[in-house]
C-alpha cells in the first residue's frame, strides 16, 4: 500500500545537518522526514541519485513509517566510531566523537590521497584504538583488483578485521578475495548489494565474507533481513549518513538480525554538528526504539526554501515512480 502524496507532504520536513569534516564529499547532509502512521521516517537518497534509485529509497520510508517493524531480539545495537579520510594527526579528535566504541571504520582511497595516506591514518587509528580495537577499512569501489591487493599488504599489519568493498564490481571483489584470502582478511560486500539489480550476486559468485546492508536503499527493514537470509553470510548494518531518525530505523534492522556477531555502522550521528534528535553512541552503543524529531531542531535544521521545494519535487516524483510500479 502506498498512502497517498498528500499525506506524506502533510508532515514533511525537510532538514539541512551541518558536519564536523566533509564527508562523502558534502559538508551538509540533507534529508526528508515525514510522520506516519507508526511514526517518522526518514526519505534521503542522496542528491545524485536518479528518480528509480531514489524511489526505493522512499518506499523504506514508508514501510517504517505506516507498518509496524519485525520484533526486535535485542535493544542496544554496539556501533563503531567512523573516520572520513583525515590527516592523522585529527584521528584522536575524531574517535572522541564515538565514546566507548571498540571499532573503528577507516575511510580510504580518497581521491587526490595516496596509499601512503592510508596507512598513515590506519596507522594513527590503530594507536588510539591499542591492540584491542577492532581497524576495518572502507575504500567504496575505488580500487582496481591490483592496486585493492597491494593496499591489503600495505594494511595487514594493522590487523584488519575486514576490507569493505575494495573494488566496483561483483567479479572483481570474487578475484580479491582468492588473492588475499590466504592472509585471513575478509571482504564485506556493500555497494554491490545496496546498488545492484542482483544483491544476491555477492553471496552466488563468492564474492565476500561479509554483507554490509542499510535499510534505506533495500526497501526497509523486512526486504533487508530476506537478502541476509538468502545471503546466508554475517551482516553488518550500516547507516546512509542518516539523521537520527534514519538511524532508528538502521537500529531496528540491526536488532531483527537472528545473529550480529560485528559492531554496526550506526554511530554516525557523532559526524553531525547538530542533529534533529540525540543518538549520538554512548557507551559504545545505540538503544533501539522509534525516535521522534525535537520540534526545536526541525525549525532550526530547516532546509532553504529552494532546497526544501527541490526536495518536496522529489519526492511527488520518486512517489509516482512507486505508483508506477504498483499500480492500485
């Protein structure tokens, strides 16, 4: 069921969160909310995504906020601290963000850094984690199998507890990991299952260890657990730069899960100057629960009149998209 338009631009709220480093190259995330029936959910595919991707996105949206979420199995979700592509004398100020967390995601293969780069900031990630942190590595597709191969030597003294998507492509990740598997640094898989036609592809061709997944770009919460079941690989639940109320529905997710042996990617709440509500980790950890948007930081967060029309076209026409695909 898709309610109508009207009702989602009753309550839509279109924010504006400022961020402490540039991060995915924006310095400002921007998102629709809107309330539902079970309550607000979060709409807030990012800006160069095309009407058919950002649709699916949508109808997560709706799915949280008019039905209600599979039964939770626990109710605090351990998050790691995020580090974007920083020089690494800024790691320590970074990880103070993330109080209690034991993981630490390192951002790497920035454009215009060399690998040099990257070893340096894991290197600096390592230290002020000590030698019981958990290090994984994020390098979003950005390497070919040969260079993805070489940073893995570069890195492995760092004791990594996984790559995550090294490489583009599903053939590419599958020749990566036969190549570094001997070394015992697995490979999680994210953009080639949230962006695929195929999410399945990963798990058929053996491409990785480890699925990483986000409720927003795989429909919401319900869809997401098929593909981990189908997958039959650990999951790791991650967060698309959401708002606390994005979050929430990650959180749930994460609490669903019939296993989550790693920390999630939930923490980053802690990238944001300001938020429209507090779930920043404390202790290493999210709680889970619906969160609803303080009625101070929507006025304050508001988006600019021509960014919040941008969004509002947006969202009539990523609605009619679904329409489309559903007719009646």
């Amino acid at each position: 069921m898709i309610p109508p338009l009207a009702e989602l631009l009753d309550t839509a709220r279109v924010v504006a969160l400022p961020m402490h480093t540039r991060f995915r190259g924006v310095d400002t995330r921007e998102a629709l909310l809107f309330e539902g029936p079970e309550g607000w959910a979060e709409f807030s595919p990012f800006v160069e995504y095309d009407d058919a991707e950002a649709a699916t996105w949508l109808a997560a949206a709706i799915d949280y906020a008019w039905r209600a979420q599979p039964a939770p199995v626990r109710h605090r979700i351990g998050v790691n601290a995020t580090v974007p592509a920083v020089e690494p004398g800024r790691v320590p100020e970074v990880l103070a963000r993330f109080p209690g967390c034991r993981t630490a995601k390192v951002k790497v293969a920035e454009p215009g850094q060399l690998l040099a780069d990257d070893v340096a900031r894991v290197r600096a990630v390592r230290e002020a984690m000590g030698p019981e942190g958990r290090v994984r590595i994020d390098a979003n597709g950005l390497w070919n199998v040969d260079e993805a191969e070489h940073a893995v030597h570069a890195l492995a003294e760092y004791d990594l507890e996984y790559v995550e998507q090294p490489c583009a492509t599903v053939p590419e990740l599958a020749e990566l990991r036969t190549r570094v598997k001997y070394m015992g640094i697995p490979v999680a898989a994210d953009e080639s299952i949230r962006k695929s036609d195929d999410p399945l592809a990963v798990a058929r061709a053996g491409a990785a260890d480890i699925v990483v997944i986000k409720a927003q770009p795989l429909r919401g919460v319900t869809h997401a657990l098929q593909i981990v079941t189908a997958a039959g690989l650990p999951a790791v639940v991650s967060s698309a730069l959401d708002t606390a109320v994005g979050l929430s529905q990650g959180a749930a997710l994460a609490a669903a899960l019939p296993s989550l042996g790693f920390d999630c990617g939930l923490g980053t709440g802690s990238l944001f100057l300001d938020d429209v509500a507090d779930l920043r980790p404390v202790d290493g950890a999210i709680p889970v629960g619906r969160v609803t948007p303080d009625a101070d930081a929507l006025t304050r967060l508001a988006a600019a009149d021509e960014r919040r029309e941008w969004w509002l076209a947006r969202l009539a026409r990523c609605h009619h998209e679904l329409a489309t695909r559903n007719p009646g």
